[in-house]
C-alpha cells in the first residue's frame, strides 16, 4: 500500500534525535511491505525563507520542509508550504492510498491539505504529552485552535496508549480511536542476546527533562542504598552536567556512572548488559524505554503514571508512585535482594510479540483496512 506520511517530528539534520520513534513506525510500515513517502515539516529559527531538502533513508524518500517558525501560524504562509509540499510529492510520482500522519501539531493543516487533494482516509498517531492535565500550558491557544480545525478530517486516531487517547478525548478532540504502541528493533533488543553479570545494575536512559523525568530523585533513591550493593547507570541526551554536578553534590558516589548521549546500538548493548531500568516520571505517554528493556528480557521500576501502567505488570517490573523516593528506594532493594524474581526469557519474549516491527506494522495495516473499508 502506499502510504503517505506527513510528521511534525522526524530526525533531521537540525534535531538528529527528535522523533527517533516515529521513525520506528517507519521501519514497522516498511518491514510488512508498505511504500512510504515521509514528508517532514519542522518550524525553526535556522532559516530565514522555507527551504526542501531530500533524502535517502533505507531505500524510502524522505522530504524534509524547514521554515521559518512565524509561518506556522500564518494561514497565507500555510497555503505557501502546501502548494510547495504538494510540488515535490507530484514530482516524486506518489500516488498515496492512504495517509498516516504523526502528531498533529502543528503538520495537521498540512495533513488535512492533503487530505482533500488527494481524497484518501487520514490516520493520525498521536506521541505528544502536551494533552495530559501536567501540560495545560504547554495546550496554548494556538495549539486548541489548530487542532479543532483539523481533527474532523481524521477518520481514525492511533495514540501509543489509551491514556493519551483518554487526555485528547478530554481536550475535546473527538473521533474514533485505536491504541497502537512504540515499537522496537527486536534484532538489537534480543532477550537471546541477554549477558549474565555479577553486580546488580540499575540504568536509567532519558533526555533528563527536569519536569518530565525525575533524574534527580532516581540518584536519591540509589544512594541510600548499602554502598556496593549495586551499580547506576545513566545515560541520555539531555543536561548531562547538571546530572553530573547533583551526583557530586552527594559526595563520593563510586557506584553511578554517567554516560553522554548513545546511539540506538549502544542503548541496546547497555540494557542487554543491566538488570533494571528505572523510570522515575512525574508524566509520560508509551515509554520507549520500557518497551527496549523489555524486549532484553529486563525488568524496570516505574511511576504508576500515564500509559506505564499499560506496559508494566508483576510479570515484568514494579510499579511505585511518583516523586516517592523512599517507595523507590525500596523497590531497588527488594530487587536486588530477590534478583531471580522475574523470568528474563518470558519478559522478552511478550515484548517481541507486542513491540517488534511486524507485530506494529500489522496492527497498522490492520487499522488502514478498516478505514478504507469504511
């Protein structure tokens, strides 16, 4: 099927890391035989006039649109990108059957463009965490105006868990709606592949955003367990000095260690190699994370917050409330004093059944049968 593929987030040259996931639904539509074309639509203050570049990646095309960041709420510049957008997918030949579209704002006039040019169904996947109640500033204006103007146009909504769709429902953006989760490279993050170790290690892999992901209170937790108990491990792409200058300011602490930024192999060789990954969010949507670690056969501690609850259950991990780092800190020790508490063959295994590429890809074609049906 040709799939058409508009995004609002997409790795590109400006932001090599944002939307790595949705870039995985990609792999997950290539992997059971759709044609994509990607068309990427990233506002920025980096260049002055719109500006198309174009790419190869894995044998699909990709388009990437910059403009200027005053453009996105202007409805004659809207116009101007369409007809610019609609240039080069003309030239390319793509006639698409169907279009699948990831998060709304602010590609969501664009998608509803084309839409109407093209007279197919549009299906949106939703990943943005801005809906949730944590957010209600993030929900500006400009943001419910676009999105009741476009939503109607979406025959069907594909949010990573049903509690996002829960959040966008009470925001007033009424449809029909399916969950279809992350997914995740299964042949990187092969349980098969999991290494036996000695010390028990804890890691925690995240962009360490202060309002989102709790690091700090992770490095409480772990330093009031025994010393040489077990390891930390934290990694990500995020303020790493600021990590560095909390895990000093609570003395000599020999047992964490704090990597930069990985490349999706590393993280994969890291968890393959850790015990527990440990996810201390105040908010979050379908971790990514979650679904990795348990594609390795891991286990994780994490916040009974958003959709985690929907990822984690006695088979595979614990739940603790967030900001309660005394509820933390005793997960971490029941852990290590009960290492053999979970099944690492039966953790992967689930998780390859849920989160790897076919299983998404499936589910997807599964949904675009449907609307096209309708």
């Amino acid at each position: 099927m040709n799939v058409l593929f508009p995004t609002s987030w997409f790795p590109s040259k400006y932001l090599p890391t944002n939307g790595n996931f949705v870039e995985r639904h990609l792999d997950a539509l290539i992997e059971v035989g759709h044609k994509v074309l990607v068309v990427h639509v990233e506002y920025t203050n980096r260049v002055l006039m719109p500006r198309v570049e174009e790419r190869d990646l894995r044998g699909t095309h990709v388009i990437h649109l910059f403009a200027p960041r005053w453009m996105r709420s202007s409805p004659a510049a809207q116009k101007r990108i369409n007809k610019k957008l609609l240039k080069h997918v003309e030239e390319i030949g793509f006639k698409p059957e169907i279009i699948h579209a990831h998060v709304l704002f602010p590609i969501g006039q664009n998608t509803a463009f084309f839409k109407n040019h093209f007279q197919v169904p549009l299906v949106l996947t939703e990943h943005w965490s801005g809906y949730k109640p944590e957010n209600t500033d993030r929900y500006t204006r400009e943001v419910a105006r676009h999105n009741q103007s476009v939503f109607e146009h979406i025959d069907l909504f594909l949010p990573v868990s049903e509690n996002l769709g829960e959040s966008m429902r009470e925001k007033g953006i009424e449809g029909e709606y399916r969950t279809v989760p992350n997914c995740v490279h299964t042949d990187l993050f092969d349980y098969k592949k999991r290494v036996e170790h000695s010390e028990y290690r804890f890691i925690h892999i995240s962009n360490f955003d202060l309002r989102a992901k709790n690091t700090e209170g992770i490095i409480d937790a772990f330093v009031q367990l025994p010393q040489g108990s077990a390891k930390l491990i934290i990694a990500g792409d995020g303020d790493t000095e600021r990590i560095r200058k909390y895990i000093e300011s609570k003395g000599d602490s020999p047992d964490i260690e704090l990597k930069g930024q990985l490349n999706y192999s590393e993280v994969a060789e890291l968890m393959l190699n850790s015990d527990t990954h440990v996810l201390f969010s105040n908010f979050e949507n379908l971790p990514c994370v979650i679904a990795e670690m348990h594609c390795t056969g891991g286990n994780v501690i994490a916040t009974d917050v958003g959709g985690i609850p929907e990822m984690v259950d006695e088979s595979n991990g614990i739940l603790v409330k967030p900001r309660n780092v005394t509820e933390l800190k005793n997960a971490m020790l029941y852990l290590i004093e009960n290492r053999s508490q979970f099944d690492f063959r039966q953790i992967g295994s689930e998780a390859h059944k849920k989160y790897s590429l076919k299983a998404v890809g499936d589910e997807f074609t599964r949904y675009y049968d449907l609307v096209l049906e309708k």
